[in-house]
C-alpha cells in the first residue's frame, strides 16, 4: 500500500533493480533469479483480521493487481491503465508506461490494456 503511484512506481522499479543485480553464483538461491511485479491503483477496504486483529485489505482491485503478476514477463513491471494514467500526471518523477497491448489475466479473470513501467 502506498499514499501514491510515484512512490509505487518507484519502489516497484528499484525492486526489480535491486533483484537484477543479486550475484547468485556463489549462493544458495537459484541461478534463474528473477521477479515480475505487477500494479494496479483503486479503493480498498482496510478491514480488521479477526483472528490475529491485524489490519488487513480486501477488494475487487487486490484481486486485480495479483491477476497481473503471474501474466508479466519475468524481470518486468506492469501496470494498469488506471495506473499508467496517474503516472502521466507525475511527470517529474521520470518514470514512463509503455503501452504493451491487450493482456489476458491470470484465470481469466479479465482483458485489459497493460502498460510496461521504466524510468524515462
């Protein structure tokens, strides 16, 4: 959760730097290191667990944002348009959406246009 898509934005392309550059040759993690992430902005509801009585979200754009994961490429960042398009109102921040087409969800769940988040 973030107070706003730039800081989203952002945080998502330093993720994905930051995995980009992890040397695994020496370590216990695969070789094949590597991380998609996909985004989405909209309402939610900041409900309490009842369980554990920690906070936690629920809604109709959760479900989006984790259908788009599973469909980016590997090493990439996706966006909706409703993403992409506050993005375009954060000029300043020097991240751009390309415009990659019409993408299938994972299970189906919807076709929507998807957008590719780079630093400009």
């Amino acid at each position: 959760m973030f107070a706003d898509v730039a800081s989203a934005a952002g945080c998502a392309l330093d993720m994905q730097q930051a995995i980009s550059r992890i040397e695994t040759t020496d370590t216990e993690l695969p070789l094949d290191l590597a991380m998609r992430i996909g985004a989405h902005v909209g309402p939610v509801l900041a409900l309490i667990e009842p369980f554990k009585g920690e906070i936690v979200y629920w809604g109709r754009e959760l479900t989006r944002a984790a259908r788009i994961e599973p469909r980016t490429p590997v090493g990439e960042v996706y966006v909706t348009s409703a993403f992409a398009a506050l993005m375009a109102l954060e000029p300043a921040a020097g991240i751009r959406c390309e415009y990659v087409g019409q993408v299938t969800t994972a299970k189906d769940f919807e076709t929507i246009p998807m957008y590719r988040l780079r630093y400009a």
